[in-house]
C-alpha cells in the first residue's frame, strides 16, 4: 500500500517541512486515553487520522497558504511600502502579557475607586486646544500634543483630564446633584523632547469629588489612595505623602500684598524649584513683579516641615493651617497618619490648584511622584461657569510600576484558560466545535485547536496558555457521545459523556 | 435660652438659604433608631446636633464656598474666557449613566472574548499616517483624522485597529507563536462631513484569529459573536449574518484575465452598490479598466443568493465554493446555522479582504451594518512583512446600541453602592470616615457623606445611588462602640457593634 503522501500529492509539503514530521499512515485501534498518556513519549503522532486524505492537510508554514486544487497565487498587494513596526515615537503597544499587567493595574485602580462609591466617567482622548491653554507657564501647556485638524480648529490630545472634567459639570449644570464623585481611567498626551525614557501618553486614574469645600473630601481622596496601594502590597515604609495647602502661599502673598492674580503663576515656578536651579527660580519670581523680600520669605516659608512651625510663621487665623489641621487629624480616624506628612515645599505643577495639594513620593527618593492632586475651587469659573469647590487627584501608571518593579512586587499575571478543546481527526473539526460549544454555554472559556496538529503541539500549546484540561475529541468515543479529558495539573485523565462535562 | 442660630451669626446663613430648614434647636435625647423612622417624616431634622455650633457650618450652596474666620474672596483665575462646554464635534463625553452602559457593552465584549480563549491588546490610537494610506478608494482612507504633529510627521488617529494589530504581529515575528487569538475594544476616529448624525469617534471590538489558513478560523469568529448577541437578549429572529467570499469575485476576474492588482480596488468599487447609483458603481468599475463583459458577470454574480446557484455558475472546483461550504458545515455544528446565510453581495470595503467576508444585519432592514468582518490573508506583505493567513472583525458600539433600542432590549444599569456612611454631628465626621474604612477594608463599597446634611438630603441621596443600607454614626451610640444601621430595600433597622458589621 502505498504511503497516502505518495497518492495524494499535496501531503508532500509535509516531507520537505522545515519541522519534519512522521505521517500517520496506519492508526492502531487506540483509545484516546492511551494517546494521551503516550502523547508526550510519541511527540510526532499526529492528532488527525488518515481520514485527512479526504482533504488536502493545512501545513504548518502559515506563509505557504492552503494547497487547494485550484492554484491560487497571491493576490498582488495593493501597495508594498515598508512600514515602521513600531509604534509612534513615544507610544506603547500592549501585546498580551503587557495588557495583562495594565488590565490588573486598571481593575484594581476601578475596584478601589467604587469601593469608595465613586462613579465612572470618560471624555474623548481629543479636546479643543483652548481647553488646556492657560496662562501661568506650566510645564503642560508648553508639552501640549495640538493640532490643526481638517477643518482647521486647534485640537489637542488631553495632556489630563481634569479640564474634561470642569467642562463636563458645567455643561450638566444643575441637572446633577451634588456632590459629585467621579473617578476616570484615561490616556493622557505630551509632546516632549523624548530624553529621560519619558514617554508621550501614559493612563491616568483621576478621582474627584466636586461639590464638597470642606477638606473631609481631599481626606477622602487620600484614603482612597492609600487602600490602593494597600490592595497592591505597597506600605507606608515604601511610600508617602507629602501634604500642603496653597493657602499657605497665598497667605504670605497677601501679608505682602501681592496682587492675587500672580498666585497661579506664582505657584508654578516655585513647583520648578526641583527641576531647575534655585537661581532662575528667583528670576522668574522676581520677573513676575515679586519683590527681593517676598521672594526670600516664600522661599523661607516653603522649608517649613511642621505645623507647628507653621504656626509659628502663620499664627493661628489663617485657612491654610485650620486646613491642614483638619486634613491630619481626619487621617487619624481614617487610620492612614503614617502615611502622610507636612511638606511646605509641595505646591505641584498646575496653576489651578487653590487649597491642599498633596502628592505621593516613594521614600527612596528614587522616583519621580507617584501621583499628586489637590483642590481646585476655581476652576470652573475659569471657564466661564460657576465655581463649584472641588478636589481630585492624578495617578499615572508609570511611577507605580517602577516602583512595583523596584520592590518586587510586579504581579506574575499569566493567561488563563479552563479548556483547550482538540479533535484528533480533520473530520471531527466540527464535532470539537460543537464540544467548545456545550462548554462556552456554561461560561468556560475554551481555546478550540483550530488546525490539525501533533499531540505535542497541543501539549506545548496547553502549557503555553495555561490551560486546565486537554479535552481530546476522537472517532470512537466520539460515536458513543464521549470525549477524552485530561487534567493537565494533576495529569488525571478519564473519558466522560458530552453533556456530563462541566 | 436664646437659639443657636441667634448665638451663632453663622447658623443665620440656613435661615435664609432658598432652600428653607427649621433648625434642630433643641435635640431631645433621642436614639439613632428613633431619627432613622422619623426622619422621612420630619424630613427638615437635621443630621446634626447643636454641637455644629464650634465650626462654623458649611452651607448647601457650594457657590458661596466656607465661611472661615478669616475673610478669603477667591483667588482670582488666570483668564476668564468662556469656553466651549460640549465635547469637540462628532464625539461624546461619557458621563456616568452613558459610562454604565459602555462598561457593561464592554464587558460582554470583553467577556465573550475570554470564553473563545482570546487574549487582549491594544495599540495606541494615534498611528503614523502611512499605517492607513492604502490604494483602491477606500472610504476609510478618505475619512482619515490625520494631523502633522509638532515635528512635522504624518500622524493619524487610527480609523481601525486591523493595521496596528498587523504591524505588531510583524514586529513580535517569530517571538510569538501561532496561531495568535488576540481581542480589542478601542475607540476609532474617521473625519466625515456631519451629516446622517454619525459620530466621528467610536468604540470598536475586535477579535483576530493570526496563523490559520483554514475556514476554522472564520467559523470561530461568527461564532463569538453569535454567542455575544445571545448574551444580550438578540435572537437570529432578529439579527444575521450575509456571508461570502472575496475569491467568488477573484474567480470571476481571472476567468477574464483581469490583473490580481486590481482585486483590491475592484472590491472596494462593488462595495458602494449599495451607497452610490449603480450606473455610478459602473462607470468606476469601467475606469479600473474593466470590460463592460466583466462588469455584467461581476454584477450578476452578486445578485446570487444560494450555494447552489453559485455552484452553477462558478462550477465545483473553486476554492470560493468549498470554504462556503465548509464554513455553511461547521456552522451547523456549531449550533448557529439559522443566523447565517450566503449573500454574494456582501463584499466589505476595506481593500485588504483575501476570502470570507461576512456581514452583521438586523432583518428589519433599519440600521446600517452591526459588524463585519473577513479573512486577510496578504495584509501583513503590504506592510513589508511575511504573509500570515488571518481573519477577524470589527464591531462598533453605535448601531448595537440603536439595536437594542429598537427592541426594548437596553438594559436598565443603575448605580450600585453597598452602604451610605452619614454622621449625625460634624464632630463625628471622623468616626463616620473610621466606619467607612471598616466596611471598605471588607471590600464594601461606601458612600461616605462628607458635609453635613439633613437626613432628608441624605436619604434622597441613598435612592438617587442605588445604597442598600444607610448607616448612621450617632454620638450616644458610637461612644459604645455601635451605629444605627437601616436596610433600606425593606426599612429594617437595628443597632450594631461597628466590628460586627458585616
């Protein structure tokens, strides 16, 4: 008898395969049990029967297409230019073990968030230009990713989300209850010279509760986060938060009399005390109209670690410290004390904030800010709406996987799968798809082999996906209603009716 | 015994509040419970005690901000230029009841996609430009929402997620192995005139089957969806799919020699039957250099309706037939034959499509295509890649969505939180936050109010969100240790140890 590759010509490709493989020319009589167990001795049996004849055999090579009777060269492509295959200067792709981390990231960024029964929100990736454009030099407007588009308004990628949001509740207006308590997951653009590894768009996790002028909500945020990196496994020995409150600034400019619409800008060039030296930070002070004094007693103020030294400085009227007071004797109740402290020096970079800012720092100082917010009373109006009082917070999703990375703490997040579902002939393709079928409508997830394959293919695949058990599809059970089961864990392996499977 | 409110000015602001409010001038002793049952009928009872009085409190109008002791008129905004307050044209903010029922769309993607054994990805949303341009008039290409960024590249925020996911299986090459089951749900941007209401962004989800030549694949795709319809309450009374196969077309072009160059075009051509006047579709099928003989063949071929027919007119050894009768075949086993039926009219206008083409309707005939999608075998060779046989599709979440309207299908998704966390005096607003964290580090969800705020407001507050209980920190309770707690589904209500709340 000749071999079937030598009567049908097509299962030739098979000999000259690059993988070369054993044909199965004669099946024994063999239950699906002993294929399974033998499987990984014999690795070069083939899951299909020479019932395969009937149909020429897919090959392994993908690029070699099918071998049909009717030869069927390529279509010609409609172009053949060489594409760049990675993606924009700046940006990530999330293959699938990326996606994974990220969707992990994300899950516990959304669970924490309702778990203090917040709501989701979302605004699109692209905004009018004007809604980010504000005075003040921050470093976010001079990063904006703007555009002209097609009908030549100014566009740009949301460099954050806030904005999105101010406008959101000023278009609800008073159809919306207050307070508000929203919380978003969105990728936020920069277009920045791409030194220091930084990247042009990254996710951010905002919550913000509009709605509430008293600081029970910036405690609140707080909490939040802190339970965040809690779910996490990050501690207060790994990480911290520094707390101010702008009042602070505003009250030693207005003990000065400086007028108050210096103070967005004011703060902003101090936020760059870290990133620029000290010298050009007085310049730019001085050029916005501060006086020598008021510049060396802001610059005094910002050392300040402690509130009593704060009072010290402030006496004991002011908002600023009753605030911050506040702020620290909530965190007692909440239980996160331990994780906070005072730090005059924190003003953060956005010219909107107007009361507490706070931002988280890992204690190793080897990181930039994990996250950061504060309140923004005046946002709105800024806008061209009411001002409502409101609080939020900005966390990216870079730092905190540095940091995870730098503690050992990055998840091992491995795909999972229950079945993977195999025919052991061509012929019974649709007898596998009809068990995947049984099993999907219980709501397990199947990885259904889609081509013929050898066990050790199947095996190797099954390890690869992480699947629990290798449900094998062959003839002779097959007639009797059955397929072959084997738990990959345990190796466990019996044969079971269709309709019995759970 | 003069009132509180003519003791304390501040106490005066509630008297004229437009919202007017007897104040609790003197509180019986009076139980959490007893407040609880009393408190829907004595609705203006606030939910705080006479002890408010040592800070001054905050008022219901969020406008007028906190009235501290030190007189602090708003830090005055950067600029005040009214801006826009609706989202750009043609895209949509998602506020929380929008949100709810994009993550719960989301999720049945997502969901579907697990149980086919599909792993997620994602690819950023603004490409290079070239990743798009392809020859053969596609609209999609007309539609483009490209920009020059800052250092003068062609950029584009993707029109379809198919490019991106190709470029990065050519960029992983031989890192990964095959068959590749990859799902998206990202959003997609086309710049069109505005006209019909379409939207210049949506969502769309993709499934991808990379590595299989065979029918198998596609099979699997329809599949899924058909699975995702049922999950949603959409029957195959209500909704199917028109299959065939690009290479009907291809047999006909090559029975008359026309050049495989022209494929691509010729398809995107035929695919505005239904969108431009058929004499129109003509004369740019003639001006691809089209004889009218070839024209005639082309357009009777679409008309064709049935396997049998086509078999009739194309004979029995084309590979067109055999995967239509291959793909009709598994279907059958597969359980979802009656959503599916051969159309050779169906033709897709994307330029890429190699075989399958299929195509998503609702039988009324009112709404565009729900999904499509199709076998591309040779994209990755456009792109300067090797060839890897792959089929997918491309979901949107408009016309779904205008589906389930017009069947009564929308799902009602309301807001859900476990418990309202509510403090009868400010003082205890740190005992409520200590409760709260109790219930959340036991992964309840809490909705911690956060002013005070008469108990009306309060349970208002508790049916607008959906909470399941309210809890009420009380002073004489909370200094032994307990909280009033009401069910409110059936108005049960009881004191309890704060450690044994479950």
């Amino acid at each position: 008898m000749a071999s079937p590759a030598l009567r049908n010509p097509s299962l030739l490709i098979h000999l000259h395969h690059h993988h070369p493989r054993r044909l199965a020319t004669a099946i024994l009589p063999q239950t699906i049990l002993s294929l399974l167990s033998s499987s990984l001795r014999t690795p070069t049996f083939r899951a299909h029967s020479t019932s395969a004849q009937t149909r020429p055999l897919p090959t392994d090579n993908a690029r070699t297409g099918r071998s049909g009777s009717l030869s069927s060269p390529p279509v010609q492509p409609d172009f053949s230019e060489k594409i760049d295959v990675n993606p924009p200067k700046g940006t990530r792709d999330f293959p699938p073990e990326d996606m994974r981390l990220r969707n992990w990231l994300f899950n516990n960024f959304k669970e924490v968030s309702q778990v203090y029964g917040f709501e989701e929100v979302d605004f699109p990736v692209l905004e009018s230009e004007a809604l980010f454009i504000r005075k003040g030099g921050e470093e976010i407007r001079d990063q904006l990713y703007c555009f002209e588009d097609r009908g030549n308004r100014r566009v740009a990628l949301r460099p954050e989300l806030t904005p999105s949001l101010a406008r959101l509740v000023i278009q609800k207006g008073k159809s919306v209850a207050l307070p508000l308590k929203w919380f978003a997951v969105g990728q936020c653009w920069r277009y920045e010279r791409m030194t220091r590894g930084r990247r042009r768009e990254h996710y951010q996790w905002n919550m913000d509760i509009i709605g509430i002028p008293d600081v029970t909500a910036e405690a609140e945020l707080i909490s939040s986060i802190v339970t965040f990196f809690k779910r996490i496994g990050i501690t207060a020995s790994d990480v911290g938060f520094k707390v101010s409150s702008r009042k602070v600034l505003q009250e030693v400019l207005r003990r000065y009399s400086v007028p108050d619409h210096l103070f967005g800008r004011v703060c902003v060039i101090i936020d760059k005390l870290e990133k620029i030296p000290i010298d050009d930070v007085k310049k730019e002070l001085r050029s916005a109209e501060l006086s020598e004094e008021v510049v060396e007693e802001l610059l005094q103020i910002l050392s300040v670690k402690s509130l009593v030294k704060l009072e010290e400085k402030l006496g004991t009227v002011g908002e600023a410290l009753a605030d911050l007071k506040q702020l620290f004797s909530l965190a007692e109740k909440y239980g996160y004390s331990e994780w906070i402290q005072f730090d005059a020096s924190v003003v953060r970079g956005l010219a909107y904030y107007t009361g507490i800012v706070f931002e988280g720092f890992d204690r190793e100082g080897k990181l930039r800010a994990i996250c950061g917010g504060g309140r923004y009373d005046h946002l709105l109006s800024t806008f061209g709406g009411d001002d409502i009082p409101a609080c939020g917070f900005g966390f990216g999703d870079a730092v905190v996987v540095e940091l995870l990375k730098e503690k050992g703490l990055l998840p091992e997040v491995s795909p999972q799968v229950e079945n993977i579902v195999c025919s052991l002939d061509q012929d019974l393709q649709g007898a596998a798809a009809a068990v995947a079928s049984v099993l999907r409508q219980k709501g397990q997830s199947v990885d259904l082999v889609l081509e013929n394959k050898p066990l050790k293919w199947v095996f190797k695949r099954a390890a690869r996906i992480n699947a629990q058990r290798l449900i094998l599809v062959g003839n002779a059970e097959w007639q009797k209603g059955m397929v072959g089961v084997k738990i990959l864990s345990s190796g466990e392996q019996y044969e079971v009716k269709v309709d019995e499977l759970e």
